[in-house]
C-alpha cells in the first residue's frame, strides 16, 4: 500500500527565505505526482503536477522536483511572502486507478 | 466557470439523523471524486464516478454511506444513520478527461459535526 510522507510537519520561516518542502513516497510505480496548497477552511488548489517521466515543474517562485526511483518530491519557494502560508501536500496517483493517497501536509507559516 | 460548489458549508447533526452532503461539479468535467479529510487520517478516498458512474466505492467506511450522481452536473454523499465518528471536513473534486490524472479541482468542503 502507497504510503506518503511529508516532512516537516510544520515549518516557520522570516518573510524572504527559500525553503524546501519534502515528500517521499513508498512504491515508485506512480503515474504523477502533484502538489497542492491549502488554505484555513478551503479546500484544495492544484499548485504543479509532475508526470512520472518528468524531471521537474516549474510555476513562478514554485518548482517541484520529482526522483520517482527514490520515492521522493520537493516543493521549492523562492523569496516567500507571508501570503504563501498555507498547509502544502503532495499526493501520487498509482498507473493502474484513480485512488490519489496524500500526505498529511506541511503547515507553512511565513512571518513579515 | 464558479468551480465546484459544494452545500452546505457547516453542518451540525445529532448521532442518528441522516445527513446529504451536495455537489455540483465544473461543467463538462468526467470524473467526480468524494474525499474525507480527518486530523487522524488526513484525506481518504471515498468513492469516484466517471461519467455518472461509480467505478470504485471501496473507501466507503461503512453501509451507512452510499452516493449517487443522477446527472453530470449533480452528486450527493448520504450518511444514514450518522454517527460522531463520521465528524469530519467531506470534499468533493472533479477532474476531465483521465480523472484524477489530470489536476483536480476541489470544493471548499462541507465541514460535518455529529454530535
């Protein structure tokens, strides 16, 4: 069974910084992976969508990376605002249905 | 296009009353997924249609839960009878063409509290 994991769980940081993001998943035979933000009593927004054969993908200050033969993703942010706070989660979907798993998210906070 | 519009926003039960949970989707999309997201469990599956159709219903918890789409433009999440465990955000996406393949686009969810 696909297991998904983000780290860290929490993250603060001063408005300005790069930061990373994490996420490392257990079986490889995925068909994408995607990135998606969160907002308080929202729902969820498709930030990037990487396809297994890609490398990575790239919107504005965001690039995700994806290394499907270690089973893992990061998530880049440039120059973060205090706008970008957010809970960001990652999730793959299996070549074979249409079951997305997630991890359970990292909660961003980003301090003027 | 407004997105996918999801009804009610909050919704507060007593332990045995039935509850529906509402979605409409964007307009043209195949595929209609309904998610739980829990502090415990993070976002599970439910169950998907495409077009119409339910093709997997395994992450259904229980009997208690059962879901219909009648048409293209509408779906509900029934829960009868509702329990305080089934507390929890409900959301509903819908994608096109090769369903959750594809980005997905998500409601703003319908926060259920059984109490």
């Amino acid at each position: 069974k696909q297991e998904v994991t983000q780290i860290p769980a929490a993250l603060s940081v001063p408005e300005g910084e790069n930061l990373v993001l994490n996420c490392s998943f257990t079986d490889s035979a995925i068909y994408n992976l995607q990135w998606f933000r969160q907002d308080p009593g929202k729902g969820l927004t498709s930030l990037l969508l990487i396809q297994s054969s890609q490398r990575e993908q790239t919107s504005g200050r965001l690039n995700a990376s994806l290394d499907k033969s270690s089973g893992r993703s990061t998530l880049y942010i440039a120059a973060s605002q205090p706008g970008d706070s957010a809970t960001y989660l990652c999730a793959v979907i299996p070549y074979n249905n249409n079951d997305m798993r997630f991890g359970a998210g990292t909660r961003l906070t980003v301090k003027p | 296009d407004a997105g996918v519009i999801q009804s009610p926003r909050h919704e507060v039960t007593e332990m045995g009353q039935e509850v529906t949970l509402r979605c409409k989707p964007i307009s043209g999309h195949d595929y209609l997924f309904w998610y739980r997201q829990t502090m415990m469990r993070g976002l599970e599956l439910l169950i998907y249609f495409n077009n119409n159709v339910p093709i997997d219903d395994s992450g259904m918890p229980e009997d208690r839960f059962s879901a219909k789409m009648p048409n293209a433009s509408f779906s509900t999440l029934k829960i009868q009878p509702s329990e305080p465990r089934d507390s929890a955000v409900y959301f509903c996406a819908s994608s096109s063409r090769t369903g959750a393949r594809e980005k997905l686009f998500f409601g703003s969810g319908t926060q259920l509290s059984v109490l």
